[in-house]
C-alpha cells in the first residue's frame, strides 16, 4: 500500500512537471494605424480602451517600443527580425519582393519548435500567401481597412487558399474573430503562434455595427472604432477563458505604426500632440503602444521604458518558443524575454529605424539622423528639437555614428522609388508620364 501511494505521488508530480513545461501560446495582436494617443493607458484624451488597459495594468506597458513607419516594412520586419536594408522590405512596394527562399519569418521558425501557426486579417504588402512563409492556417483579405462589402468593389478574402466574397451584411472584423475562435479550439491542446493582424483602425474610417445610427461626425467614428477594436481584444480574451487557455497564453499587442492622417491631427495624450504621424521619421511615425500581458510569468506587472526595437520580437518569440534562430542570415533583434520573466540581461541601448532612403538611429535621449542632424528626445514624443551641440552632445552623436557606421544601411537595399518609402511602382508612373 505505501508503494503504491509513493508511486502515486510520483505520477502527479511528473504531471505537474508536464503542465509546468508546457510551451505557451503566443497570441500577437496587431493594431493597424494606431499610435499611442488611442490608447487609454497611455493616457490618451478622447478614446477610451478598458480591456486593453487591463491587459497593461496587468501585464507590462512599455513605453519606448519602435518600429518602421509605414505598414509593409513595419510588418516585414516584424516577421523576419531583419532591417529594411537587408530584406529590401525599404518601401511598400518592395516589400513584395521578399521570396521564402531568402528570408525565414516567424511561423516558419516556430513550427519547428512544435508550434501551429495562424495569420489571421491583414496581410498587406507581404508577397504570395502567409502558407508560402509557413502558416499552417491562414484567412486574409486584400488591402488595408476592409470592414464592409462595397457596391464599387467586390472585396475577396481567402481562408486556406479558398477564395470568398465578403457579403453585404457582414462585417470582416467579425469573421477575422469567428476564424480566430474557431483555430483555437482546434489546436487547444498544441502550442499555437496566432498572428492576429486587425483591421482597426486603419481608415476609410466608417461606422462599425455598435456606432449609433446615423453618426457622421469623424471623431465620432474614429472613436467607434477604437472601441470596437477594444471590444475585440475582449472578446479574445474571453475566448482563451473559455478554452481554459489563457493561464498558458502570452498577448501581445501592439501597433504597426504611428496614427495616421486626420487621426493624427486628432488625438492628444495628457493634453499633448504627439511630433509627427505615420510615414514621418518623427517620433509619432515609428514610436507604437506595446503591452504584453503573460499571467504567471510577469510577476511585477507596471510601466518599462526599456526600448524596444521591432525586429526583437523574432528572438524573443523562438526563446520563449525553445525555437532555434536560423543562422542563413543576420538577425538584428535582440530578446527581451528575461525581462518578461523577471530575470536578469542586458537591454538595449539603441534602436533603428529606417523607410525608403531614410534612416536614423535613436537612444534613450537622442537621435541621429543619416544626414547627421543630432535631435533631443529628451522631451519626446512632443517635442524633438535639433539638439545644441557642446561637448557631451558631441559625445553622444559620436556613440550613434558609430552604431550607424556599423550597420552601414547604405551599403544596403536602397529605395527603388521616389526615397520616401511610398509605392515605388506609382512613383515610377508619375514619372513616366
């Protein structure tokens, strides 16, 4: 009888040792346009954001996490942990040109850790399908800010290589969540990667099913829209409740870029516009909310001002993943997950960011420019001045020169367009005709 009860005991510790070494779901939530004045924790004025405030208090906010400006560099560099200038991932339209023979993204490297992979949303300007770069599952639309079906254009997604037409009565966000439901529960059981790329808030910004009637005033909408995009997360969440997943699940959310066009003329935080807007090489261009939310893991949930470059994610991701980084290419990120984990390391002391024939290294304080031009972000994201140059200032663009020098992008893929990181394939029209 004691053997018995001692090999009982053993038995539930090998399975309390199990589920303690079960790999975590990774759920990476991708905000299209929105900046950090539309979001609440941040301390944004007009738009309110519960949920995702919760998974900040919660969870870590952080407050210096960058990536490029522009949509498909943004993503490009997101899912290959690989600068612009390496991938030619520089303007939108070259972002097409990335072939999976060259370049290995963040599913591809996953699965090999035992993960099943999904995209669901936006895949932009990526070329092919996300199968081509690993995905196992997959429903995209085409283009930026599908919502509805249009009487002027029939808006086509695909599920799995299966092709669709968006009805009139529906509404794409909602499908995107219904398919993000559904491949959970499929592989409830496995380690999942879900890249979950939103349709909110990119514009033509319309009424969402839970706007008042009616409504027409811009504001009015764009604040519509960031609720229901809250609404969402909640519903996500809810979700991974449901599947009794979301003690194993790590949430990341984030934006693509900084808030674009009218938006950005719009949102102000504790009473402050933020310098510059998607497409800038301003602070409101590259600078995005980020919040990761890890139940059992984060143990000191609050506010890091760390930096945090976009192409961290892909080391960040296979380290907590047990996954092997490819070694066919250089890597530029740099993993954050000790400080997930309360742990110990060492953080990072610059990030880059470059779109078209533009680039520029910043620091905690400053920031140098491929011109040369050294700003003060010392009172960032507001205010960006050219820096007064004395002999501790000299110091520190000499400390970003010697970063750029290294990196040397202009050695690198350049813009093929007009530099500015925009559609080269128009810009060449315009100039032919």
């Amino acid at each position: 009888m004691k053997l018995i009860h001692i090999f009982l005991s053993l038995l539930l510790l090998t399975n309390a040792s199990i589920a303690q070494v079960k790999k975590p779901n990774i759920v990476f939530i991708l905000a299209d346009d929105l900046g950090i004045d539309g979001v609440g924790a941040y301390g944004a004025d007009f738009f309110k954001t519960p949920v995702i405030d919760k998974l900040a208090k919660e969870g870590i906010r952080y407050t210096n996490a960058y990536t490029v400006p522009l949509c498909g560099p943004s993503r490009a560099l997101l899912m290959t942990g690989r600068y612009g200038f390496r991938t030619g991932a520089v303007n939108q339209d070259m972002v097409s040109d990335i072939k999976p023979s060259a370049e290995t993204m963040m599913p591809a490297i996953l699965k090999k850790a035992g993960y099943t992979t999904s995209m669901i949303g936006k895949w932009g300007q990526l070329p092919s399908d996300p199968a081509a770069f690993g995905f196992d599952d997959y429903l995209r639309y085409f283009g930026s800010g599908v919502y509805v079906s249009r009487t002027d254009k029939k808006d086509k997604y695909v599920i799995n290589g299966k092709e669709a037409l968006l009805k009139k009565q529906e509404y794409m966000p909602d499908l995107m969540h219904d398919h993000l439901v559904d491949f959970m529960a499929k592989h409830k059981t496995d380690p999942f990667y879900l890249f979950y790329s939103l349709t909110h808030v990119h514009g033509e910004i319309i009424a969402t099913p839970d706007s008042k009637p009616g409504t027409t005033d811009y504001k009015e909408l764009y604040a519509d829209n960031i609720a229901y995009m809250d609404k969402l997360v909640g519903k996500l969440i809810h979700a991974l409740d449901s599947l009794k997943l979301r003690d194993n699940t790590l949430i990341v959310f984030m934006g693509d870029n900084g808030t674009a066009g009218q938006a950005a003329g719009i949102g102000r935080v504790n009473g402050k516009k933020i310098i510059g807007k998607k497409g800038s090489m301003q602070e409101g261009g590259s600078l995005v909310p980020m919040i990761v939310n890890w139940p059992g893991v984060i143990k000191k949930p609050g506010v890091s001002n760390s930096l945090i470059d976009a192409a961290d994610f892909v080391p960040t991701f296979a380290e907590i993943a047990g996954a092997a980084l490819p070694t066919n290419n250089v890597l530029d990120g740099k993993s954050f997950a000790y400080q997930l984990r309360g742990g110990k390391g060492t953080a990072r002391e610059w990030i880059f960011t470059g779109l078209g024939n533009d680039w520029y290294v910043r620091s905690a304080n400053w920031k140098l420019m491929r011109s040369g031009d050294l700003y003060d972000m010392r009172k960032a994201p507001f205010e960006e001045p050219l820096a007064v140059m004395d002999e501790k200032t000299t110091i520190e663009k000499q400390k970003l020169q010697a970063v750029l020098d290294k990196l040397n992008p202009g050695a690198g893929i350049l813009d093929n367009g007009d530099g500015s990181g925009r559609h080269a394939e128009k810009t060449k029209a315009k100039k032919q005709n």
